[in-house]
C-alpha cells in the first residue's frame, strides 16, 4: 500500500508546491492558475463551467474542457507522483460538478492564514500568540504572477484586508496584556498607508498615551478626523471620540480596559423558542430544525448569517419557501429575493425585490442607499421586530448585491435579522467567496444539502401521489437519484405513472434534460464512452473499456480522463 507523500502548498507572495518536503515545479502558467483558482474555493468544489470560464476570462477556446482536464492531470502526477495509475486521486479530486483540493487546512499557508485570523481566542496572550503565527505566514501579495487575473482580484483584496484585521487584533491583544510598545511597533507606519482605517488610529493613539505621548496620541486623532472630514465628509465612529475624550480627561481607565468595550456583559435574554404553525416537511426536517435554533439566537443576540448549498435540483429553492412560511407563521417579517440568471438585469436586483417584499417603493439605484432603506425597514416595525431575509442564487449575485450583504452585517449587527444565503458552491465566483470569509464574524452556519435520505425519499415521493413506498420502490429511487429531490420527484411521477417497470427503463423529461445540458459540454472522447457504457450497462468496468481503447477511444490515460469528466460532470457514478 502506498503511503501519500505529504504536501504543502505556499501562495502567499510567490507560488511554491512541496510534495515530501521537496520543492516540486509546476512549469505551466495556467496549471498554476488551476491549483490556485481552486484553493480560492477554500476546499469547496468549483464546476468546470466556472473554472473554465476563470481561466480563460469569460472567452475559452472550443476545446478549453479538453484543455481542462489536460491540465487536471498534469497537476495530479506532480501532487500524487506516486499515485497507481487507477488510483482515485485523493488531493485534487473528481467531484460532480467539478473538482475541488482536499488537503489538511494547516498544509495551505492562506487557509492556515485565515484559520488563525479568524480563530476567536479570548485569552489574549493566546489571541497574541496565534495572530503572530498568522501574521508570520504573510510573506508578501498571494498568488504572484496570477494576483491581477481577474478571478484572484477580490480575493487577494479580502487577504490584504484580513491582514490588517490580523495587525489591529493582534495590537489590541498587546494592550490587553501591557505590551504598548509592543502594540505601537506592530502599528507603525501602517495608519499612514490606510489613512481610512479608524482602528489602526485608535490602536496606535491609545499606544502612544500609554506610553506617556499624549501630543502625539491627540495629533494621531485629529489627523485621523481630518482625513474623513475633507475626502468623506463624516465624523469619527463613537469609539475614537470617546478615545479622545477619555485622553483629554485624563482617564485612567485607559490604563486598564479598551475604551468601548464594557467590564461585565449584561445577563443573556432567556432562550425564546420559534414556534411552528405547520408540521416540519420529513425531506428536510433537520435543515429547518437547525435553522429554528439559529432564529432562536437572532431573537436573543441579534443578526446571523446562514450559509445553504445545494447543486442544481438539491432543493435550495424549497427549503427557502418552507424556512419563509415556517418564521413568518411565528410572527417573523419574511422576504425573499432572488439573484437573476439573464444578463442586463438592473444592479441588486434581489435586494430589490427583498425591498418590495418589505413594503417600500423607492427608486434608489445606489448600493448604498438600498442597504439604509433595508436597514431601515428592518427597525421601524416594533410590533414585528424579528426580520428573516432570504437571498436566493447568490452564485449569480453581482458587486452591487454582495456589497449590500456586507454593509447589512455591518449596520443591523444588533438587530433581530437572520439572513440566510443560498447558492451552489460549485458555481461560486471568487467576490461570493471573498464575502463568505468577510462575513466570518456574522456568520452562524453553513448547511450543504445533501442528497435524501431513506424518510426524505418517501416523503417527496409522497407529495407527487406515489402511495405507499415500498422497499423496492425505494430502492429503485435510491439508486437512481441518489437522493437528488429533483430527480427523485420526477422519477416517482414516472413510478406513479407507469410503474417500477417504466422507471427503469425510462428517465423522466425534467431529469433527462438537466443530463442532456449535461452531456452537450462533454468532449467528444467522453461522450464515446458513455455510448459504450450505456451499451455495456452499469457492471462495466474500467478493464473492459481498456479493452476497447485501440479501436474505440485511444489510450488508457485517455479512457481515464474521459471517466474523470463524466464523473465530475454528473452524469457517471463510479
């Protein structure tokens, strides 16, 4: 049995992949692009139609699939070299509808990066000591060469900005212990690089009145007010004038506790479960089981963000319908808007519609200025105080919608509002993911539904009249859908119909047009051996295609590759 060589990817500053502890080169420019495209999505599964459209920025040549997996398997024999040649590769791997890196979070330096970045440690001479390995990780712009492709742009904007988060905790941290020249180094020069970030200027001025600088403490913050007066034409945030007030006074609270934050929390509001008014739908009764006791938390602490994926048919749209009805029927505003698919459509469209839902009609067109009308809409109402927004599609979303999402989080931060986010994963753009790790703080959840399970099954096959489900029926919908609701509601429809009989032999239209899309993006050498497949049927083999290889299809690297794709496509289960 071979043992897997360990790997460690670097792409912060210049790229560098280490298989075994030794520097291995990956010659191609867009195999780079792959392997760094691919830890973007952060371990999560990224379509070939998004990859492909990434790679080749929105213009591939007719062949780019081919190209694609050209590129895959390159990559896999550098990162697996001793990997058998049937072997399942087991870091950058084959999942429908794409491919994804499966490494151990600690062996990518920017997911150790973020990972220690966002950990929440209290105790601050920990949070000191975990931010500095954070921080230690940073050796320059990730990605290198590939930092301005138009795919890496917002995330190496997101890295750059939780770097400098990384520098502002990491500096309080020192506060909390004592350490002020130790903060104030951590914090030198940096105020003067980003002359828009306040707490850089409150960190670096409560450093420098501990350290006995109270000119220089006081002149950072006028500077500070100066800068937002003339480029913004606002005020400092209520923290750094009340750091400039308590500087004045003379404060000697100062020396102890962080001016803003307070000596003991207040009690936490007893728990206040959501009430249902329906019974919970048996297909997805553990989703919306978990979604109740996220409600339950917004009602006591205030806003949370819940992250849903599904593929295409998995059911998203329907548990947005059910949580919808579920909070609304407990006494919840609900609204619901969702991310076009067709070109042209106006900016922010969903939060458009979220707007309508909410009862206001505006013309606002400014990101902006739709985000203080939500804003606005969800504190007005005390009589209904609890808001759930659903934003549905959000793979689709553009700028506009994501730069909402995060200034939402921002300004009802304290109020009773879950949002609730539903896209594919497989299709998510770099801006969707880079907002996702933005809004790590605000965050409750991130549900992936999965295919049905046994009680799911029947119920849906229920709900289309397919009464009562037995064992074999059962079966059949199983192994034929993988638990996918979609497929699973259009194959009972067809048992229901026809029979056990008919579903084996036939697939329904909806199924058989979402394959047949499928199928269309397939190269040709692919679409060759799912003929020969569907000829073999489903006992066929990997030798019995090799076989055929010299007449049929060609070599055995190619019969493999054309599998990898059917796989990754969706249409062939191994």
């Amino acid at each position: 049995m071979t043992t897997q060589m360990p790997v460690e990817l670097r792409l912060s500053g210049s790229m560098a992949v280490a298989v075994g502890g030794q520097t291995v080169l990956i010659k191609s420019r867009r195999e780079r692009a792959v392997l760094a495209r691919l830890v973007v999505a952060g371990g999560h599964v990224v379509s070939t139609d998004r990859l492909i459209d990434d790679l080749w920025d929105g213009e591939p040549p007719p062949k780019a699939l081919a190209g694609l997996q050209v590129h895959i398997s390159n990559l896999r024999r550098v990162l697996e070299p001793d990997r058998a040649p049937r072997a399942p590769a087991r870091i950058l791997v084959s999942d429908p509808p794409g491919y994804a890196v499966r490494l151990p979070r600690e062996c990518v330096d920017l997911w150790r990066f973020e990972d220690l970045v966002t950990a929440g440690d209290t105790d601050p001479s920990r949070r000191y000591a975990q931010l500095g390995e954070a921080l230690g990780l940073w050796d320059g712009t990730p990605f290198g060469p590939h930092a301005d492709d138009g795919w890496a742009r917002a995330e190496v904007a997101r890295l750059a900005d939780l770097r400098l988060t990384a520098v502002e905790s990491r500096a309080a941290a020192a506060l909390d212990l004592g350490r002020d020249a130790d903060a104030l180094t951590v914090l030198t020069g940096l105020y003067e690089e980003h002359p828009d970030r306040e707490e850089l200027f409150r960190l670096t001025a409560l450093a420098q009145y501990r350290l006995g600088r109270q000119a220089d403490a006081l002149q950072t913050l006028r500077r500070l007010r100066s800068y937002l007066a003339d480029e913004l034409g606002v005020d400092p945030s209520p923290p750094v004038v009340e750091l400039e007030t308590a500087i004045l006074h003379h404060d000697s609270r100062l020396f102890g506790r962080r001016p803003g934050v307070p000596a003991s929390a207040a009690a936490p509001a007893p728990a206040i479960r959501v009430p249902t008014t329906a019974e919970t739908p048996k297909a997805r009764r553990a989703e919306l089981e978990t979604i109740d006791r996220h409600a339950d938390a917004v009602m006591r602490t205030g806003l949370r963000i819940v992250w849903v994926t599904a593929e295409a048919g998995g059911g998203k749209s329907t548990i947005a319908q059910h949580i919808s009805s579920r909070l609304a029927g407990a006494g919840w505003t609900a609204a619901a808007g969702c991310c076009p698919e067709v070109d042209g459509a106006p900016a922010a469209w969903a939060w458009r519609e979220i707007l309508t839902q909410l009862g206001e009609n505006s013309d606002a067109e400014e990101p902006f200025q739709i985000a203080r009308l939500i804003e606005r809409c969800c504190t007005s109402h005390p009589d209904k105080p609890w808001t759930v927004l659903l934003l549905d599609d959000a793979h689709r979303a553009d700028s506009a919608t994501l730069q909402i999402l995060r200034q939402l989080a921002t300004w009802l931060a304290n109020v009773p509002v879950l949002i609730v986010v539903l896209y594919r994963a497989s299709e998510a753009g770099p801006e969707l993911l880079a907002s996702g790790a933005a809004l790590v703080a605000a965050t409750a959840d991130h549900l992936a539904l999965t295919g049905l399970d046994d009680d799911g099954i029947r119920a849906v096959a229920a709900e289309v009249g397919l009464r009562p489900v037995d064992d074999d029926t059962l079966a059949l919908l199983r192994s034929r859908t993988d638990g996918n609701p979609l497929f699973v509601r259009e194959l009972a429809r067809l048992v229901a119909s026809q029979g056990r009989g008919g579903a084996r032999s036939g697939v329904p239209r909806g199924v058989r047009e979402v394959l047949s899309r499928r199928i269309e993006q397939l190269p040709a050498t692919t679409v060759s051996v799912l003929e020969i497949l569907a000829v073999c049927g489903r006992s066929a083999d990997t030798d019995t295609l090799v076989t055929l290889r010299e007449s049929v299809i060609g070599s055995e690297t190619e019969i493999l590759d054309a599998l990898d794709s059917a796989v990754v496509a969706g249409v062939l289960r191994v």
